[in-house]
C-alpha cells in the first residue's frame, strides 16, 4: 500500500498515526524531511544497509510518501528514482488531498493514473487507485480530460451526499459572504473587534499589508511561508492553546494558504479572501473543527487592495468568484457544486502546457523528467536566525550528514531563485542553493524584506 501526501508535515503526521497501529516495521517514510540515508558512504552494516535499499526499493508492505516523490518518480529517467516503480504492481495507492494536483501537469498525470488502474493483462499495473479529498475534482466529466472514460469509478462512501447534508443539518459551519470589497483598513476594524478569528489571505505581501493595519491591535499572530517551519510550530502551539474551550484567550491569526489543510485549528469564526473553490471549503476545516462550538461563522471576502497568484491559482479564483456570484453561498454545503467548479476550471485551464504528453509518446524520457515538475519555480534553502537555527547549520557546516540535514529542516525558508538574487545582500552563500540569512527577522513576520510569492509553495 502506497500513501501519498501533498504537504510534509501531514506525511509526518499520518506515518505517526499508521505506526502507532501497524508498528515501525511495518512501515516507510519517504520524504525529504526524513534522513532514511546517511552520507557517510564508506557504512557497510546491516541496518544501514537495509535502510538504503528499503528507501530505493520501497520495501515495506505500508509506505508513506509524499505526491512530489511518487509522482516524479513516475516520470523520472534516472534508475534511482525508477527502481522502486514495480512496488506499484497489483497495490493500492491512496492520493490524499487530490485536488492539490497542479492543472496545467492533469493530462499527463491522469493517464499515468490510468496505467496504474489498467489490469495487468491489459499492460498496466493493476493496482487500485483511491483519490481522497472533501472537494473531488470532475476528473471523469471535463471534456478536455479523457484518460478516466475508459476505467471504473465508483465512490467508496455509499450515498455519500446524505453525509454532506447531515454536516450541514447539524450546522457546524454557516457560510456568508460579504458583497461589498474591503480595504485592509475596514478588514482591520473588523478583525479587532472580534476575540478569536483566523483571516486567509491569497498572498505573503497580502498577509504583510494587512499586519501593518493591526500594529496597534493586541493577540494578533502571523503564519506564512516567511517563517521558519520551527517557528510555525510554535505559533500553532501558542495559538491552539488560546483556543482551548475551557481557558479561551484572544488570539487574531492572519494567514496565507500554509493553514488550509494538516493543520488542526478549530476558530469560531474563519475570513477567506475569494479564492479557488476548494481552498475556500479546505480554510472552512479550520472553523469549529470538532463541533465543539455553536455554530462556526466562514465569511467569504474580497480585498479590494493587494493580488493573486497567476496561472491556474486565479483561474480557479475568478471560477470560484463567478459561481459565488451567481449560486447561493450555502450550496457550499453541496459537494456538486465542486463538479460544476473543477469542470469549468479544467475547461479553461491548459492541461497539458508543457506538452508532456508529446514527449511520452516519442519516448524522451529525459525531457519529459526535465517537464514533470509539481513546483516548477527553483528554489533555495535559507537558514533564518531563529532559535537553534544557526547552531544546527554550523553542526551540518562541520558534519554534512543527512541527519544534521534533516534536525537543520525545521529553520529553513524557501526563497524564489529570483528572490534570493534580488536579495543577495542579505543572503550569506554556504553551498549551492543554501544560504544563512543575515537580515532582520522578526517573531511576527519572519524574515524582514519585501518578497513576491511563489504561491506559498503548496504543493
């Protein structure tokens, strides 16, 4: 069985849970935050051995990968990455969070799909292929996506738009959505006059503008990519704790998309910019989570300051805004609502930009690798001085191991190749693609400078 996870920290998360039930022998985690290798190459015994051919081969009967790992791995050309492709054979392979799959790579990465669920006697792997999510995308309806049409699809919950409507009787959250658009100055005096609230932001710069109007305001808190992982760790902690229902404390939590999913807050009432449509269902996870709460408030907003992210992001951003505009706001409750919306996404969208598929069918390899990329800006790794950050890099500095790289990840920020050249006077180069930063960093925003933003890295 082959679990495949979008976003590191829930990988962490899951392979915790499933060994916690099954055992650590039972189970691998493959992933970039875990060291399954040493660097040290001249190690010959046993445990490191088997570590290494486990991590190669995907030897145990339970893995937990991330989508990155098991989808670049599938269109890879070097023996490394293709060497583990047979445990596929006649397995079951769950995609969490499926509708994160970038659109513009879903030709090419649904006909692999269909490779995988094709029976072996008809050249495929015969493997099931479970796709999870709360907002399905209508891979099977989209005229442009033909691929699914020739394979079975059946939904594992029986009647499962009886289960989305007993969610909605029982009222654990109300949506509503604000009409008129709001400057981060009116958005700032409706944020200060509330105890609790999470309010999601497009974008960093967003997220930055809208801290500068609650300088004056108390309990505010601040999540976004500009933070170290160690840092975000510590703010979900503080914030979780003035969450608690038996001691509540004031805490406004400004956020871009990094809390939308893996993240288990439960506010009372949640902001979301407009938005793709299923980000805006995934920011309503983190409003009365557990149910706990009379009924959770999700208010749907649109800025009239600050941008998007380009591409497919505001595709589904001016898809969502239109269906907003022209449905009502509680049809959010309706799981077909999402078909209508990824349908008209997938429409739009150009599913195969990078004509992958061409390349496949020329058997270019090398080229369809160099294509097939789930983050496609190159980024680098910047070391924030914050907490131990700065003793663990000179630990690595001196012990370059995968081990000290993995107790070095938590510091780390990921920085545009772009970004990291305009600005290079605050970045100290220690190997290709690392840097330790040497600016201001803030317990508030993280690093100080100003920044585009690569889409919050969500993949």
């Amino acid at each position: 069985m082959i679990v495949a996870i979008p976003y590191t920290s829930i990988t962490t998360q899951t392979a915790q849970t499933y060994r916690e039930i099954l055992g650590d022998d039972a189970l691998l985690e493959h992933h970039s935050a875990i060291p399954l290798l040493d660097d040290a190459s001249d190690r010959q015994d046993v445990d490191y051995m088997r570590r290494k051919l486990a991590s190669e081969n995907w030897d145990a009967p339970l893995v937990v990968t991330t989508t990155i790992q098991l989808f670049e791995s599938l269109f890879a050309n070097h023996p490394g990455k293709v060497r583990k492709l047979h445990r596929l054979a006649r397995a079951v392979i769950v995609l969490d969070e499926v509708q994160t799959l970038p659109p513009e790579l879903l030709a090419s990465t649904l006909e692999v799909l269909k490779l995988l669920s094709t029976p072996i006697e008809g050249g495929g792997y015969g493997s099931t292929v479970v796709l999870c999510t709360a907002t399905q995308p209508a891979f099977e309806d989209s005229r442009w996506l033909e691929a699914f049409r020739s394979i079975e699809i059946r939904e594992i919950v029986p009647d499962y738009r009886r289960h989305f409507a007993e969610l909605e009787r029982l009222g654990r959250v109300s949506y509503s959505r604000r009409t008129e658009k709001m400057d981060w100055r009116e958005l700032a005096e409706e944020i200060s006059q509330r105890e609790q609230i999470l309010v999601i932001l497009n974008t960093r710069k967003n997220a930055l503008a809208l801290l500068d109007e609650l300088s004056d305001t108390p309990h505010v808190f601040h999540l976004s990519t500009l933070l170290c992982g160690a840092h975000r760790q510590s703010i979900l902690a503080d914030v979780k704790a003035r969450l608690d229902l038996n001691n509540p404390r004031p805490v406004r939590l400004i956020s871009t998309q990094v809390v939308e999913a893996g993240v288990d807050l439960d506010f009372p009432e949640v902001w979301r910019a407009t938005g793709p449509l299923d980000r805006i269902v995934q920011a309503a996870g983190r409003c009365n989570r557990e149910g706990l709460r009379a009924t959770g408030q999700v208010v749907v907003f649109e800025p009239s300051e600050g941008g998007a992210p380009r591409g497919p992001y505001k595709v589904g951003l001016e898809q969502a805004r239109f269906l907003l505009e022209t449905q009502p706001i509680d049809r959010l409750h309706d799981p077909e609502i999402f078909r209508d919306y990824f349908t008209r996404v997938f429409d739009i969208v150009d599913t195969d930009r990078k004509r992958i598929q061409s390349y496949r069918e020329l058997l270019n390899y090398p080229e369809v690798a160099s294509r097939y990329r789930l983050i496609e800006s190159d980024t680098v790794s910047v070391v924030a001085p914050y907490g131990e950050g700065l003793q663990r890099l000179e630990t690595w500095k001196m012990a370059p191991t995968q081990r000290h790289w993995q107790q070095l990840q938590p510091y780390l920020v990921n920085l545009l190749q772009k970004e990291a050249k305009d600005k290079g006077e605050w970045l100290e180069p220690i190997s290709p693609n690392i840097y330790v930063w040497t600016g201001g960093y803030s317990d508030t925003r993280g690093l100080i400078e100003g920044f585009s933003d690569p889409a919050d890295l969500i993949i």
